[in-house]
C-alpha cells in the first residue's frame, strides 16, 4: 500500500471545519487590519533562502528540500541534432539492450555513441563510461579503429561547451540544442518571508510609497524530524508590514499594532492559554557587537559543546543560542545577554513599542534568550507560545526585519511580521476542547417509493435558498434516516412522503429536542436557516 510520505500528511472531515473555520475568521480579522493577501510560488530559487534565511540556520544547513532542476531532452531530439551536425557516411540504429544508441561512420571511423537526454550527473556519467567502454572493446575485435563517443545536451552559453574532448578512451561530445535549459537549484519554500520580499522587490511594490500589508496562508516544507506538532509538510498563516522608510516602516507602531493584532487574532479563533515572549535583538552592529562578546565568552568552554556550537561559535555565535542539546544550556544560560549590547536608538525602540503594549493591555514577558532561528531578524523579535503544545510550544513566531530587502539586492524597506504555525494553533484549539460547530442545517428523509425526485427538489430549492441541506433515500426505513441525520448532525429532520408532497406542508423534527412541527413549503427555508 502506498503511504503519505514521512513528515506529511491528510486533513480530514471533521478537522478541516476546523481549519476552515480558523482561516475564514482570519482573513476577516486581516480585512479588518486593512492586510491584503500575497500568494508567492511554494518552490523559488535556492539562493533566495541562502541570503534570506541565511547560511548558518538550522533551515539551510539541514532542513530544506532542494533539487537540480534540469529538463530531459528527448534521445530522438539530441540524435537529430546530431546527425545533422556530423552527416554520417552511414549509421545503424542499435537494438537498446546493446546499451548504446548507434553505431555511424564519422570521418572514416566507426563510432559507438550513445545519448544522455539530461546532464550528467557522477553516476550516470560513470555507467556511460563503463558501458561505453566495454561496446568500444568488443566493437574493436571486427573494427580494431573504432571509437566511443558519449553525446549530451548542452547550450551556446555554457561555459562548458569545447570541441569534444577524450578522456578514458571515450569522446566526449556537448551538442547545441537552441531551447536548452541550465539546470537551476530550487527549494521548496521552508517560510515565506523572504519570497514575501523577493516579490515586493520584484514588482518594484517600494514605488507606490505607501506601507504593503501583505498576508498569506499555505504550505511550508522543511526536512525536520517528524514528530507531534512538527511535520515536513506544514502550514503557516502569516503576514508583513513592509515599505519605505519614508511610510514609517520603522515605526514601533507598527511592532505594537502588529502584536495586538495578533492578540485580538488568537482570542478572536477562541485560543485563551497564549503567552507572549518579546525580546529585541538589536540592529546589525549591536549584533556584531553581541556576537564578539559571545566568541570571546565561548572561547573557553565551546570545546566541551556540542559539534554544531563549535561551528557556530566560529561562524555565527548567536545561533548558539538556538542549541537544543541539554548538556548545552548549563553554558548557553551563563552567555552575555543581548539587551546589555542594544545602542540607544534600538534601546528607546524597544521601549516605546512596550510602553504601547501597555497602553492597549496585551500582556508579555521579556525572554532575552530569544533570538529566533533565521538571521534576518532586527529588534523586535517574538513567540506566542501555549502550555498544551508539550516541546513544541511556540505556537507562532515572527520579528523585525529592517536589512532583509537589501541583503537580497532591493531598496531599503523596513519591515515586520510573523508566521502562525496553523498545526499548532490547531492542536492547541483542540486541546482546549475547541470544535468546529456542525453547521448541518436539516436531513430531508424521502419517505417510501418515488420520493427521491421530490426530495431531490425539496433540497435543491432549500439549498438555493441557503440551507445546507444532507438527502436520504426513500429505501431507508425511517429509524435508518433518523440515524443517518444524527451522524450528519443535521439540526432537523425534515420527511418527504407523498402527503406532504400533495399538502405542501412538511414534518419537521428538530433533532436535540425531539419536537416536531408542520412547515408551509415557502416558509420552510427560513424556518431550518434561523430556528436555533
Ligand atoms: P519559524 O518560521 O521557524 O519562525 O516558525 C514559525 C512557526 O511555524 C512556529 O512557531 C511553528 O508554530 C511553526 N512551525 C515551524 N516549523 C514547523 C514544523 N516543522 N511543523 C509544524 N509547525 C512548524
């Protein structure tokens, strides 16, 4: 049987009410915070990721999911080609199990050739070479100046492309094709941020001058271990406040309102045991300065870390601070603490985007271990964490990014926002004992033969008129269609016999109670849309 891969996974009925019910309350809350939504490509660019989340994180150095995206080109195509190029005084077609395509006379010589249809990669290119070799070998004994060429794709472009050379004994030969493609690294995304960025510098979004307040909601992929809350394929809801500095992009405003947007966000979906964790990790040369105090403290004991902190410790000491090995923390505990090296613009930013926390009542604790685990992150810098999540309790994380734009080549263009792990949010609804209300409005029960045309009516003009209607079949006995619409949980049963149908006035049962009335047929859509 064929299984979702390790780390993915189905969402199924009831649960996707759920996430459907959590998204629609999103989106209304984001329309209310004047947020438009963003939709960028799940796979983008290697290198995107690379400057924009950076190379030491734990994303890029282990997490993503990156490929060699190359086009095959057809055999037949590269062949064409290539005996247009060469004019073979004469050539055979060879039968495939031979493992070479063909066997032409080049410049009175016999040649073995054989066709990659994509680049090579190592071990492709040694198979070519050693069966080359061997046809090259056993062609000799008839036809002692035979050659092996082997024959690939290639561009005008590439640096690559020579007149063939030889080596092992084999030519090796690139052919020109005019739609060839360069292989390209691409990722799938592991968080949306930067693709967020990529786009706004792309479609020059700096020049309308005023602040983009984009939001997105989708899939994110990251190679992790796969455990409760934590999953390969996951799903983030997030958003951006991004512009000219001149829109007052770096405001401490925007920090504010971003955070009590998210706190009205998380109780309006009806979360209640949330935690704030606020922190700030300064700008680019407090954290130089910062890093250098931690070299200097790490000096002494990071022989005794953890292989990654050594790494770290040399490369980018801050991401020490994301070490999760236990032996560790005893040491990471005793490190220097950001807030002691902010300078005084960053210092009074942090300041007075706490004094507006205060002021609109969002309560927050200060966490000065907290640096979050991508580099771009400037000042600002929070979780939301929740009690019923076990290891994995940050239910949301987000930040300040003021120098992201620029390190990926675009203007300067301040910016601030956060991602919602929905999983999470989900698990921790469910764990506070949030369901999505069933929102089955009736069960309409045809009731002995040839109802089914009438009931199949009856629903289409109920759910016309906005009732979410269920439908039975008329060879249900009654105590069948009753169960039935209790499993739907359908709020009322509503029986389609030919009485009714003559009468126009149908029985309708509202189920949690067991009362039971008659319904004129033009009343009936307002009766099952508003009785409660
Ligand atoms: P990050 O982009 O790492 O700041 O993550 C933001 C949020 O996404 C976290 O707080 C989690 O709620 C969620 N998240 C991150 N990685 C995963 C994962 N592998 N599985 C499920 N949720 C995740």
């Amino acid at each position: 049987m064929i299984k979702a891969i390790r780390g993915t996974r189905d969402l199924l009925p009831p649960d996707t009410d759920l996430w459907n019910r959590v998204e629609a309350k999103v989106r209304d809350v984001f329309a209310r915070y004047n947020f438009h939504e963003i939709r960028t490509p799940i796979f983008e660019d290697t290198q995107l990721f690379a400057r924009g989340v950076g190379e030491e994180t734990d994303i890029v150095t282990k997490e993503m999911f990156t490929w060699m995206d190359a086009r095959r080109y057809s055999e037949k195509e590269l062949i064409f080609e290539w005996i247009a190029i060469h004019s073979p005084s004469a050539f055979a077609q060879v039968e495939k199990k031979l493992f070479f395509d063909l066997v032409a006379e080049v410049d009175g010589r016999t040649n073995v050739v054989e066709f990659m249809s994509g680049v090579p990669n190592d071990s492709s290119w040694r198979g070519a070479v050693g069966r080359l070799r061997s046809a090259k070998a056993i062609w000799q004994q008839a036809e002692p100046n035979t050659e092996a060429r082997l024959v690939v794709p290639s561009s005008k472009r590439s640096s690559t492309l020579r007149k063939p050379t030889e080596h092992l004994g084999i030519i090796y030969e690139e052919i020109e094709l005019k739609d060839y493609e360069e292989p390209h690294s691409l990722t799938l995304r592991p968080e949306n941020t930067a693709g967020v960025v990529r786009a706004y510098i792309e479609h020059g979004l700096d020049k309308r001058g005023t602040l983009q307040k984009l939001y997105y909601i989708g899939p994110q992929f990251r190679r992790e271990r796969p455990q409760k809350g934590r999953y390969r394929q996951f799903y983030q809801i997030g958003a951006e406040i991004i512009g000219p500095p001149s829109a007052g992009s770096d405001s401490p405003i925007l920090d504010a309102e971003l955070l009590e947007m998210l706190a009205a966000l998380l109780n309006e979906v009806g979360l209640r045991g949330w935690t704030l964790q606020l922190n700030s990790v300064g700008c680019s040369d407090d954290r130089a300065r910062y890093n250098q105090a931690l070299r200097s403290a790490l000096e002494p004991v990071v022989a005794t870390m953890c292989a990654d902190c050594q790494r770290r410790a040399e490369t980018n000491p801050l991401r020490v601070l994301d070490c999760k090995v236990p032996e560790d923390q005893p040491i990471i505990e005793k490190l220097p603490k950001i807030g002691e090296y902010l300078d005084e613009p960053c210092r009074v930013h942090f300041q007075v985007m706490r004094a507006m926390l205060d002021a609109v009542g969002v309560p927050y604790i200060i966490n000065e271990r907290m640096v979050r685990g991508l580099d771009y992150y400037t000042r600002t810098t929070f979780e939301f964490t929740h009690g019923d999540l076990g290891a994995q309790s940050a239910v949301l994380g987000g930040g300040r990014y003021d120098g992201l734009s620029e390190s990926l080549d675009g203007p300067k263009a301040p910016g601030i926002g956060f991602a919602i792990g929905e999983d999470r949010l989900i698990l921790a609804l469910q764990a506070e004992g949030v369901t999505a209300d069933a929102d089955l409005d009736a069960y309409i029960t045809p009731l002995g033969a040839g109802m089914n045309a009438h009931a199949l009516k009856l629903a289409r003009e109920l759910r016309r008129a906005g009732v979410s209607a269920d439908l039975g079949d008329e060879t249900f006995r009654l105590k069948k269609s009753f169960e039935a619409a209790e499993k739907a949980g359908a709020r009322f049963i509503v029986i389609v016999g030919e009485n009714e149908v003559k009468s126009g006035e149908f029985a309708v049962k509202e189920l949690a109670s067991g009362t039971q009335e008659n319904v004129a047929r033009d009343r009936l859509a307002e009766f099952l849309r508003h009785s409660q």
